[in-house]
C-alpha cells in the first residue's frame, strides 16, 4: 500500500534565538512594533510538510508518494528523493519559480516565529489526482490553497481515504471551506491551537468534528495527543524525549508514523503512539529530516 502527501517541498533556514521572544517583544506597543533578534546559529535544511512526511514514513517502511511542485533550484532536493528511495513521480518543477522558503528563528523555549515563502507552491493545483490501485490513503498537508481545495476534491471523488491536516495553512479557510474539508475527509489532524482556531471558525467542538470523520487527533507537544472518535476522548501518553533540542518538524514525523500506522490498519490511538514515540526522537535531532528510528518499538 501507498501513500499519496500532498503538501510542499522547501528549504528551511533555521535560526537559534538564546534568547526568549516574550522578553523583546514589548504586549503595548505592538501597533509599532520593529524588533531585531540576534541568532548565532543558522544552517539550511530539507523541509516542507510533503518532505517531512515523506521521509518519516519511509524511515519507519512505509511506501510514501509525495504529490508537489518544486522550482528550478530543487535539483539537491531531488537527488535526495532518489537516494532515500522516494518517489519522484508527482514532483513537478515549475520554471521561473523558487522552491518554497521557510525561515524558521526558535528561541530558548522552542517558541518559533516562522517567515515563509511559497514559491512554486502556490502552482501545486497543476497536478491532478487520479485514482490508482496502489494507493489506498492520502494526506492533504499544507500547501497552496487551490491545490489544498482541489485535491481534496479530486481524493473524495476517487474515494481514496484521506487525513485533512491543514496545519499552518488553516487561516487561509473560512468556516464554509473547513466544513466541506471535514466532510470530505476521513481522519483529521491538528495541533492544539490549530484545534482551537478550528472549533472557532466552524462553531464546532472536538466531539462534533469526530462524529463527522472516523476520527479527530490533537496533539499536545510534549502532553501526547488527544484521540477523538465518536464524541468520546482518549488521551495517549507522551514519550519522554532523550533531549529537546529542536522542535522543527516535529508535526511532520508524528503524521508519517500515523500515515504508517494507518497503512498497517492499526487503530488509531496505536497510530498515535507511535507517532509520540518518533515526535520524541525528531525532537533530540536538529532538522527536520536528520533523524533515524533504530531502536523504535512498533508494538
């Protein structure tokens, strides 16, 4: 079994602030705010949501189909695909344009504050989905809205189950779209503010979006993750990381090891933990794809 990712490709320029965002940024003068962040620490990464997932679903044996667009600048991302054994087949490079940038300041309590360039993105609506008899699952991560709309569309209509995770992508829907997104799909995913703005812009509560798809997840950071299925909560415990040392990605290698899970036909709390057991150890490793799972435990 495979499993369509459509989201983005990017680069990630990460930065270290050793200090703390809510000590430089002053709550009233925000109407002229103009702050400056001194950050020693900066390196360049493979990322993007499609990669970042992609990569952990492979890591831990499952077969990922990442579905996005790419600019002309991609070729080192490209031949990465291939040394992992990622398939390229839905990777379009669009002429003219930059692969996505994201640039991404953490400071000293994992808060970040994140810059982002979509580039080539915003073309992912070019590529259209088709049914294929082996893919059996699909995930909408962030990417460009049409793109985000339109393949959800095209997901339903060729009645391949899909996870909506629209991630920081969400404030770009209003109530209307959100609801024909969780109409349409099969399992949701957020974080917990994203949970929040979800409940917010619906008018729906957690219970009420789960009685809707076969499941709601909200995962907690460091808390674990709340799994909701028919109205009816069940938290799945943390996994105590060995180091927090990075929190770049953290979200992505979670939903590769549910997008496992959910290959497996795994329930969904053991999807869950699973994905608490490889969020842990993203999170000890800098960047978003330079971690390993040696030594995970499936069961």
């Amino acid at each position: 079994m495979a499993s369509l990712i459509c989201g983005s490709f990017a680069f990630d320029s990460i930065m270290s602030f050793e200090g703390r965002f809510a000590e430089q940024i002053l709550p009233d003068q925000l109407h002229i705010l103009n702050v400056s962040f001194l950050v020693p620490a900066l390196r360049r990464d493979f990322g993007g949501c499609a990669g970042n997932i992609a990569y952990s679903l492979k890591i831990l044996g499952g077969t990922p189909v990442p579905m996005a667009t790419v600019g002309t600048d991609a070729a080192d991302y490209l031949q990465r695909l291939n040394t992992l054994g990622i398939s390229t087949e839905y990777v379009r490079q669009v002429e003219g344009s930059y692969t996505a940038q994201a640039m991404i300041m953490t400071d000293r309590d994992n808060n970040q504050i994140t810059a982002f360039h979509p580039g080539a993105m915003m073309q992912a609506h070019i590529t259209k989905i088709e049914k294929r008899d082996d893919i059996k699952l699909a995930i909408i991560s962030p990417d460009g809205r049409d793109a985000m709309i339109q393949h959800a569309e095209q997901l339903k209509a060729a009645d391949i189950p899909f996870v909506f995770d629209p991630g920081q992508g969400l404030p770009m829907f209003d109530a209307a779209d959100l609801n024909r997104f969780i109409d349409q799909a099969t399992w949701v995913t957020v974080n917990d503010y994203e949970g929040k703005m979800l409940s917010d812009r619906t008018g729906l509560s957690h219970a009420d979006i789960s009685h809707r798809v076969q499941g709601l997840i909200v995962t907690l950071g460091a808390e674990g993750c709340e799994v909701w299925m028919d109205g009816e909560k069940t938290l799945v415990p943390p996994i105590k990381a060995a180091a927090v040392v990075d929190p770049t990605g953290c979200g992505d290698a979670w939903r590769g090891a549910l997008l496992f899970g959910l290959e497996q036909g795994w329930p969904l709390a053991k999807c869950a933990a699973l994905g608490n057991q490889v969020g842990a150890l993203k999170i000890a490793q800098r960047g978003p794809q330079n971690y390993t799972v040696d030594g995970l435990i499936h069961a």
